[in-house]
C-alpha cells in the first residue's frame, strides 16, 4: 500500500493498537530486521577493526532511529515535516 492508501485505510486506533503490541509483544519485522542486521554489522567491523581503534556498537548501525528532540523545534512532529515536504508543502 502507499502512504496515502494507508492513511485512508488505517483508522488511529489501528496504528495505536500495533505501536502498542510492539511495547509489549515484540519488534515488528522492520524494526527486528534493523536490530539483527545492526548487530551483524557491529560484529563484522569489530573483528576487522585494528587493535587500536575504536569499538563500535550496533546502534551505529541502525536504520530505523528513535526521534531526538531538535533544538529548533516548531511543534512540527517528524512525521508531519517528513510529509510536508513529500508533497511540496
């Protein structure tokens, strides 16, 4: 489905009820396959990596990240600046 289709389809209670099975159930697919390539990742440049550099760990690696506060936030969620500017707004 596109973003729009979804957005038409999926009611808000749907999309609360699978952010809320993801706390208490387990990752989502996308979210579990970010966690075990990340990790596969972080392995590889560690045994790779000289002696004297630095460990790496498998957040440095993700795909999918946490949103983080921006210092000049406009009350604008991600979300919604991500598809303002997906349809030129």
């Amino acid at each position: 489905m596109t973003v729009g289709q979804l957005e038409q389809a999926m009611p808000h209670r749907e999309l609360r009820d699978w952010r809320l099975f993801e706390v208490l159930h387990q990752p989502l697919p996308d979210r579990l396959a970010d966690i075990h390539n990340s990790l596969l990742c972080s392995l590889m440049v560690n045994l790779t990596r000289s002696a004297d550099a630095a460990a790496v760990r498998p957040d440095d690696f993700f795909v999918i990240r946490e949103p983080t506060p921006r210092a000049d936030d406009d009350g604008v969620s991600e979300v919604d600046r991500q598809r303002l500017a997906w349809r030129g707004g």
